[in-house]
C-alpha cells in the first residue's frame, strides 16, 4: 500500500487560502487531486472543518462515496446532494449542501483540513447526511487518509 497524498494548485500546505475559495471571494471549492493507490478501495471520503472556530469544529464540506477510479475534484463542485459521478453531499455547518469555504469572525487565523479517507466500502448513507452521521459510518472502513492543510484570516 502506497501513502495517499491528497494536493491543490490553489494553495500549498499550510499556506493562506485564496479569496476566491471563501465567503469574502466566489466561494467555490478548490480542485483537488490525490495519488497514492490503497488496495481494497472501494471509494473515498472527503471532509473539510475548521477546528479553530469559536463554538469548536466547524464543518464546511462532507463528501462520500467518491468513485475509487475517481482521483480528482474539479474547482467549483456544485452544491447538489448527489454529483455525477455518483458521489454524494452532506450538510455542512452553514445548513446547506456541499461546499461553503472559510468565513470566520474578524481577528486570529483559522486552520482548514481538507481531509480524504479511503475507504473498503460504499457508505449506505442519504444525501444531506451530517459529519456525524459519516464519521459513525466510516468507522472500521478506513484504509488509509491524506490531509491538506490551508490557512484564512478576515
């Protein structure tokens, strides 16, 4: 089994993410683009939080049942409960469906994980689903997971 790396052209890790990818700017999700090849991968999850948030994690993005074929995310995935390619959306902290960057209150900077987790199952899990409710259904599934970090201060 190889490492799972998980990348961006957006932003380097642990680098300040741009505008455009949080509420100050279009607020679109980044591309990402992950290698590494897990044996027994039968798709993959992402979940994207901000554990630096005042009331605690702060969830922005939660995504499953990626194809395991699937190595890449365009810029700008759209906000619908189920994607083309089969992968399903959650709700994240905002109440909505996919995607909604870095918007925290004015003062100190605030760490975003972009966290994949390859997985030895699909997730029999509905769409709009919480973090919660795919935390507790990827447990014991979890073959291997890859991080990018990004950093956002208003």
């Amino acid at each position: 089994m190889l490492d799972l790396t998980l990348t961006t052209t957006a932003f380097a890790s642990g680098a300040p993410i741009p505008d455009a990818f949080t509420c100050k700017g279009t607020d679109i999700s980044p591309a990402l683009v992950w290698t590494g090849h897990v044996e027994k991968t039968a798709g993959f999850a992402l979940i994207v939080d901000d554990p630096d948030a005042p009331a605690g994690t702060w969830v922005h993005w939660v995504l499953w049942n990626i194809p395991a074929a699937t190595h890449a995310l365009p810029e700008g995935v759209r906000q619908f409960p189920r994607l083309d390619n089969g992968a399903f959306q959650g709700k994240n902290d905002f109440g909505k469906i996919g995607y909604n960057g870095p918007c925290p209150p004015p003062g100190k900077t605030h760490r975003y994980f972009f966290r994949l987790y390859a997985l030895d199952t699909k997730l029999s899990l509905a769409p709009g689903a919480t973090r919660q409710q795919l935390d507790a259904a990827m447990k014991g599934h979890i073959l291997a997971k890859a991080e990018h970090m990004g950093t956002y201060r208003k």
